[in-house]
C-alpha cells in the first residue's frame, strides 16, 4: 500500500528529543538522516554499510516518519507540530519544518525490522522477538524488547543509563516503581535482576498493548508487574494507586521539564532508605534535576553519564 511520509527538519543535537517527542504521540519507525560524524564504538556497533566519505556536517538532520493515508493524518500532523512548539521553549530544534509526499507501494510499517539487531548493555543482550539469540550470548540475561508505539528499546543512551544504575542498585526482593513506563523495558529488567514487583505507570495508552507483548515475550506474570495508565505528577487518583512510602526503587527515563514536576511525587513514593534513578537528561540539564531532588528532601547520590546524556542517582534518608 501507498503511506504518506513526512520529514522533519531539525538539528543534531534535538534529534533524540524530536524522536522521543514523535514516539509518545505513537509514532513508530522514524528514520533519522544526518552528516553527524560516527564514534569507533558506534562504528562497531553498526550493522549497514558505512560510506568512506561524508560531506561536511552540517548540525541539520531530517527525521521521517510514515503515516496510513487512512488515518487522521491532519490531526497528527497537528499533534507533531503542537509539541515541536513546546520543545522550543526550551531548546533549539532549528526550522521544524515538516514535508510531505506520498510514497511508493512499500511496507514501510515491516521493513524497518531489518534495522533492529540484538545488542548488548554489558552483559545484557536486548534482542526483538524476531532475532535468534547468537549462540556466544545463550546464557546471557536476555530482555525481548519489540520496538513500537512506546518509547524504550534499550537502544537509547539514557534506557542503558538506567539499566546499569539498576543492576547496581538492584536488591533481591525490592519493589520498584517505574514513572512512564513505555515499552516497559526497565521494569522487566529490574524483575529478572531480581525485584520482587514492578508498578508502572504512563499516560499513553498505547502502553498497554507494548506491556503485554513485553511481558509476554519476558515470561513476566501479571502478578508481579502491574501498568497504571495516569498522571503521577498532578492526578490524585493515579498518585493513589501507585502508594506511597512503599518503594525501594523508582525509576524515571523522562525528559527534564517532567522530571522536576514530578520530583514531588517520586519523592512521596519512595520507602525511606529508597533510591530514584532519574535519566532522560541532556548535558547541562542535570543540575536542575539535582537541586528538584534536594527540594523533596533526597541527597544527590551520584551520576552517570553517556555520550550527552547524564543519570542522577538519589537517596531518600
């Protein structure tokens, strides 16, 4: 079938967050094209032919996304353009122009699968349910991840971040609270590092669906990971359901500017003795995060960093 395209220009260095952006509003598969020059690890990491040359870069990149003509595509298109305003309130994301055309009888929904290889975050290996498992990684812990409407493959820096501050913090038995679940990803990790339970909560839901898949693909029971689908930073029902005092972890892979507000709320949950792992947060972005957490009474615990992005680490006394 035809699907119509739509290409974004933006910058460089708002890439990660248009993308993030594109993927909460249930965007799936954006392809990404820019002149940015590749590291020796990403070069190692990649798995399509690397041209010898590049021209010189420019900071633009170009973000594509493929819509079903029988869609609202006005309305999301109207979405897309409501929440690139909201970014640049607080970054540059360049012109935010978007372009559009129609396509060729192409099955953009499927062939972008090719694109989504196992890797690995240490000795973890992330891995789509339709990939075989390399026999040198067959007694690895393996998370199945699927990439779709909910953002958080284990791809991205900032999910990685958080995956290895949880292995750090990680005690068997402990409750774990994951703010703006997505995908799921890290309470999975957190369960089969050895949690006892899971709570999540997101406001799309389009989570739902990716959840259950995840679960599923994981072996995770119900019992042991519950979603809720709600506000934590301002709704009191969904602050309710999720408890307070109760948590012995809470994890939160959210953009700055939703990471302060919620800071109230994180704080509320989390047992005495209890860490946060906050991640989502550019560099330069993090003492903002920091002085949130003072606010609410948590000590600074430490960060992490990879690439541009940084993870705070917080303690509940």
């Amino acid at each position: 079938m035809k699907w119509m395209k739509y290409r974004l220009k933006t910058t460089e260095e708002a890439e990660d967050l248009v993308s993030a952006v594109l993927a909460d509003l249930g965007i799936g598969g954006v392809q990404i094209e820019d002149l940015a020059p590749l590291s020796e690890e990403e070069k190692k990491q990649m798995f399509v032919d690397i041209p010898a040359e590049l021209p010189p870069d420019d900071g633009i990149a170009y973000l594509s996304f493929y819509l079903d003509p029988e869609q609202d595509c006005d309305a999301i298109l109207a979405d897309v353009k409501r929440e690139l305003d909201n970014l640049r309130t607080f970054t540059d994301i360049g012109e935010g122009t978007v372009t559009v055309s129609e396509t060729a009888d192409v099955d953009w929904r499927n062939n972008w699968k090719q694109y989504f290889k196992p890797f690995r975050v240490d000795d973890i290996l992330v891995a789509p349910t339709w990939e075989e498992i390399p026999p040198e990684d067959a007694g690895k812990m393996i998370l199945r991840i699927d990439p779709g409407t909910a953002f958080g493959t284990g791809m991205h820096e900032t999910t990685q971040l958080c995956i290895r501050a949880l292995k750090k913090q990680m005690k068997k038995g402990a409750r774990l609270l994951d703010a703006g679940t997505g995908s799921g990803i890290l309470a999975i990790a957190a369960l089969k590092l050895g949690a006892s339970s899971a709570v999540g909560t997101d406001l799309d839901p389009c989570t739902v669906d990716a959840v259950a898949d995840n679960k599923a693909a994981n072996g995770i029971d119900d019992g042991s990971f519950r979603l809720i689908i709600g506000n934590l930073i301002d709704d009191a029902d969904t602050q309710e359901a999720v408890g307070r005092n109760c948590y012995d972890i809470v994890t939160a892979n959210i953009l700055p500017d939703v990471l302060v507000p919620m800071m109230p709320a994180i704080a509320s949950a989390l047992k005495s003795g209890g860490t946060c792992i906050l991640s989502g947060i550019l560099e330069g972005k993090q003492e903002a995060v920091i002085r949130a957490c003072e606010d609410q009474g948590l000590r600074a615990a430490g960060t992490d960093r990879q690439g541009e992005w940084v993870s705070v680490t917080a303690v509940k006394p």
